[in-house]
C-alpha cells in the first residue's frame, strides 16, 4: 500500500466513516477426534476451501488441525464443525513444561496426548503457587529421605 492509496483512504468520504476492518494473520489450533486417512481428508477440505487460509497442517495422532492465514478462530471452529459434522474446539492443551504443576487437579488430563496438559486452568489463576527458594530449603533441610540433611545437629 502506497503513501497515496493511504492518504485516499484517509480523506475518502464515500464510506462515511465505515472502515472494514482487516484479519490478522495468525495460526489457529483446534481439537478434532480423527480416526482415518478419510476422517483427516474431510477436515483438510472442509478448510482448504477457506477465504483467507494459507496453510493447513494436520496431527492425526495428535487429533491437531493447524490453520495458518488471515482467518478468524470462532469461524474456523464453527465451519469444520459444520462441515465435518464432529466435534471441535480450540486446541486447550499447552505443553508440559509450561505448567508449574502439571499434575494437579484440572491441570492433568489423561485424553491429552504425550507432552501435553491442559492449559486453560493455568490462564485462569491457577490456585497453587510455586514455592520460593527459601521455602524450598527449609522443607528439604528437614527431610527423612535425607537424614544427614538437617543442618541443625
């Protein structure tokens, strides 16, 4: 976009006001139980066909449809749904090492595949916290794994 297409669009009035408003280019993870080569064909088309999709990458073991373009999360989500007739959602799983506790409760989730936990309960405020240094040096100074540990005698 040249500096007199911006400064047209800039003091154009035929829009009254009216700017459309443009699509980032982002990636889009969704969740979708796929079983076969034909269940990962009838996802990939029914978003290839996309306005605005540039990419789309699928994990089958995963269950893990990537969608790369200038396209809108709820409508990607809504048009494979429709399409595929299953059931979708946004990918809710980060990977393990993100997660302070990645074993406590709403956190761990078995369904998750390998190397991931779910991760919209750590977004949320979790509920636990992370133990600090010293903390962590009085609880192991008094361990009984460790007898000879305990600095004080």
């Amino acid at each position: 976009m040249g500096a007199l297409d911006h400064f047209s669009n800039l003091f154009d009035c035929s829009s009254a006001g009216h700017h459309k408003k443009r699509k980032n280019f982002q990636t889009v993870e969704i969740k979708v139980k796929m079983d076969c080569e034909g269940c990962e064909r009838k996802v990939r088309r029914s978003v290839e066909g996309m306005k605005g999709v540039s990419q789309v990458d699928i994990d089958r073991k995963a269950s893990k449809l990537t969608v790369t373009g200038y396209v809108e999360p709820k409508k990607v989500v809504a048009r494979v749904a429709h399409r595929t007739g299953k059931r979708v959602e946004i990918w809710p799983y980060v990977p393990y090492d993100v997660v302070d506790h990645p074993y406590a409760q709403g956190v761990y989730d078995k369904k998750a595949p390998s190397g991931y936990v779910r991760g919209d309960h750590q977004m949320s405020g979790g509920g636990l916290a992370r133990a600090s240094s010293t903390e962590v040096r009085y609880t192991t100074a008094f361990s009984d794994e460790n007898p000879a540990a305990c600095t004080v005698m």
